[in-house]
C-alpha cells in the first residue's frame, strides 16, 4: 500500500478530537458568531437604552443565541 493511502496517526486525532469535543463548546463557538451578527445589527437600539440595559440585553442575547446553536446542532 502507497504511503500517502495509508491513514496518518494525525488524521485519527482530528477525528477523535472532532468525536469528543465537548458538545456545549461547539454551541458556546456557534452562539457567539450569531450573537456577533445580532449584536452588530442592534448596537444602536441596545445602547440607546430604550429597551433595556445594555449589559443585562447583551447577555440575554447571547444565552438566546447559544440556545438557538445547540437546538440548530441537535437537529443537524
């Protein structure tokens, strides 16, 4: 068998890294992107102060938005 058929030690690592990873990490990762777009998008009406305070918008935003990861990541 050719050298470069052969499955490498690091490929078996990748793919065991990608098994057992923890699963709230990966929802953690993917909320914080969408948080980042949402948050992008809102800046002015979450600073203004009109809805909420700040702090306490941005943080139900970003627990929404980890939710709505782990759902979309338990459905794929």
């Amino acid at each position: 068998m050719p050298h470069f058929l052969a499955a490498s030690p690091l490929q078996d690592v990748i793919f065991g890294a990608s098994l057992y990873f923890p699963p709230i990490f990966k929802a953690f990762a993917l909320g914080f992107v969408l948080w980042l777009l949402i948050h992008h998008a809102l800046r002015e009406k979450i600073y203004a102060g009109d809805i909420w305070h700040p702090l306490l918008m941005d943080l139900a935003l970003f627990v929404i938005m980890v939710s709505v990861s782990q759902w979309f990541l338990v459905k794929w």
